[in-house]
C-alpha cells in the first residue's frame, strides 16, 4: 500500500504494480513524472534497482496511463548522450557513456514505441536557488563556498544550464495544452558554461569568494571517458512549440533571493 504523506502519495517504483495500483486507483487526467535513481554511481552500484526504476517503472506506468487515458509528462535528461557531437538536437542518435544514460535512453524509447503519445523533456543541467533542492548544480558550489571546502570544477565539460522555474515553466505549458504534444523536446539554458565557469559565475552572482574552487580538467582526470565533455542541447523545437525565452544564470540567480 502506499504511505501518505500530507497530500502527498507515495509508492514504490521498483515494486511491480504499485505504479498501476496508484493510477487505477486516483485516475488523473495527467502525470508529471520526474523520478529516477539518476546518481550515476547509485546506478553502477545497483544496477537491478536502477533498471526497475528507470526503465521497468517508466514501461508499467506509460501501460497505466494508456488504461485509464491519462496524459503523461516523461523528464528524461542530457546524458543519453555521448558527449562528442555537441550541440544536440532531438534528432541525433544518443550515445550514453553510463547505465544512468542508458537507461533514461531505453525509457525514452519505451515510451516513443508505445501506444500513449508522451512528451518526453530532456533538461540539462537544473540550477535553483531555493535550498528545498539541494541536488541542484548550484547548491554544491554554495555550500562548498560557505564551509570553505575545496571544490573541484573541469573547464573542459560543458553543459546549457536551466534555471529550475524555467523548467517548471516549460512543464506548466504542454500540461495545459488540451490535446498531447508527442515526442522529445530538449529543455536547456541559452548559454553554454563549462563547470568551471559555471561556478565562477554562481559565485560572482551570489557574491561568494570563488577562492574554494579550484580549475581542473576533465581530459586528465580519472573520470576521462566516463564522462560526456559537453552536453549542450539546442531548443528550437522548444522555441517553436511553447513561448521559451530561458534566463541566463547570471539574470535568474540576480532576479531570486536564496529561500530556505
């Protein structure tokens, strides 16, 4: 059964059925589904449980959804790309370095190969200065700034960083559009920062001493290989669906005040 938490419901992805149980049971018009294992080392340390969730709980819930005709909003991610061909369209073939990406790539396909017509989005990097997301791009490098911990950026990988509201701003515009909008669709900053200067720039805008972050390179570090060098996605199919005009990181963290 699953617990409740407030208005809260949750279920276990990994447990088969619970995910049928839950939509059978509400019956809603539209899900939103943004939950993976997506820690690329908690994927290589359990990849069974990865797979149940990221692949097995995306296939029950898309069967779910098409049984009870709900609408369903997919979040897959950058990485189902290689890191070589950058920038990225929708079009271009994915190359995943790790079982993280690979199995975001097998849902997409999944849910592009099945009956319900999905909106698959695939953000970039997601940045937020509330402190209720500590996961995001941008809290490692405040907290590491505020404790004085030394912080490790590569200057040579690079990603099209996306302000999390812009994120929910994209979600709210195909969830409120009466008929579905299939396919993939990249959700993605206008700007492309390399993880160094990306840093630079959180701090400078947040006005943090940058002093705890130091400039590496991800071609001679151990992570060389295993990890795309540059992501950047490219968002004229976005552009031409919805209204998208993304901030820049400086604008967003300029325009927002930290919450906690």
């Amino acid at each position: 059964m699953a617990d409740h938490v407030g208005s809260q419901r949750c279920f276990n992805l990994a447990q088969e059925g619970e995910v049928s149980a839950f939509v059978e049971r509400e019956q809603p018009d539209l899900i939103i589904h943004t939950a993976a294992i997506s820690a690329i080392a908690k994927c290589k340390e359990n990849p069974r449980q990865a797979h149940a969730v990221n692949v097995q709980g995306v296939q029950e819930l898309a069967n779910a959804c098409h049984a009870t005709h709900a609408r369903l909003i997919h979040l897959s991610t950058d990485q189902v790309f290689g890191g070589n061909d950058a920038p990225y369209v929708e079009e271009d073939p994915s190359h995943p370095l790790h079982l993280y990406g690979k199995l975001k790539a097998e849902a997409e396909q999944t849910l592009i190969h099945h009956e319900l017509e999905t909106t698959i989005l695939r953000p970039t990097l997601v940045y937020a200065v509330d402190r209720r997301f500590p996961s995001t791009a941008l809290e490692s490098i405040r907290s590491a700034a505020l404790t004085q911990k030394r912080i490790d950026l590569f200057d040579d990988e690079f990603r099209t960083p996306v302000f999390l509201d812009d994120l929910i701003f994209a979600i709210e515009q195909f969830s409120q559009r009466r008929e579905p909008e299939p396919g993939l669709f990249h959700v993605a900053g206008p700007e492309r920062l390399s993880r160094f200067e990306f840093g630079s720039l959180v701090c400078q805008a947040l006005r943090l001493s940058p002093s705890t972050i130091r400039r590496t390179s991800l071609a001679t570090s151990a992570f060389h290989g295993s990890r795309p060098a540059d992501l950047s996605l490219v968002t004229t199919k976005l552009s031409a669906t919805i209204p998208w005009s993304p901030r820049t990181l400086v604008s967003a963290l300029s325009s927002s005040s930290p919450r906690m």
